[in-house]
C-alpha cells in the first residue's frame, strides 16, 4: 500500500543508488538544462538580429524556462547517496536556479520587446549555460 501511495502522491523522493547513479542524474540534469538555454540563446540572438519575431522568441524563451521546472524537480526529488554526494546536489540545484533565473530575466525583457534588456538576458544565459557545461564536464 505504501508503495502505491508514492505512486500516486507526486513529489516522492527516492534515494540514489550510488554515488555514480548520483552522478550520472546530474550530469543528464545539467545537459537537459543547457539544452534549454542555449536554445533561449538562439532564440533571443534571432530576434535581435531581426530573423525572429517577438512572439516567437517568447514561445521558445517560455517553453524553455517551463523545460527547467520539472528538470530541477526530478533531480531534486533525489536523494544523495551519501555526504559526499552533497556537494555534486548543492552545485545543480544552484545551477538550475540560475539558469532558471536568467531564462526568466529573457522572458521579461523579450515581452517588454527591450532589446537592451534581451542583450543582459543572452549575457546571463550565456554565463549559465557555460556554468552548466563546465559543472557536467566535471562529472564525466
């Protein structure tokens, strides 16, 4: 029964295998997440360059912040194997959060069709999604 409870319940969270199954959810946490802004990226360069209308940079740069969402709650809804696992969490959920917080800062300013705004925006996704690859080359 209480396994059917987690079931239905969202929100469970599960231990990690080992370490190495750990490390392995980041990794594919943190990719997920560059895959989503780097595609903001090129989204918010486009319309800058006149290739891409507002409303559609707004679309790409929304369904890329709503991607983050379920990305941080799955890793978060993980447990770390053991204290040396803490480390590699605290990293990703701060990774994900600033990721996060730079895709919501290119929304704001994509809406408000603030090209000033878009450049500060690109120049936060660029520094997350740099952050993003250096933090998953590290737990290859």
């Amino acid at each position: 029964m209480g396994a059917l409870v987690c079931l239905v319940l969202s929100g469970c969270v599960v231990p990690a295998r080992d370490g190495a199954a750990y490390q392995e959810d980041a990794s594919q946490s943190l990719q997920s997440a560059t895959s989503a802004v780097r595609s903001a990226e090129l989204a918010l360069q486009s319309w800058l360059d006149g290739r891409m209308p507002g409303t559609s940079a707004d679309v790409v740069v929304t369904d890329a912040e709503g991607a983050l969402g379920p990305i941080d709650v799955a890793f978060g809804g993980v447990d770390p194997p053991s204290r040396d696992s803490d480390k590699v969490r605290s990293d990703v959920v701060g990774l994900l959060g600033d990721a996060e917080d730079a895709l919501a800062q290119s929304r704001i300013a994509v809406r408000r069709d603030d090209p000033e705004g878009v450049r500060a925006a690109l120049d936060a996704l660029d520094k997350a999604a740099a952050d993003l690859e250096a933090t998953t080359a590290t737990l290859r």
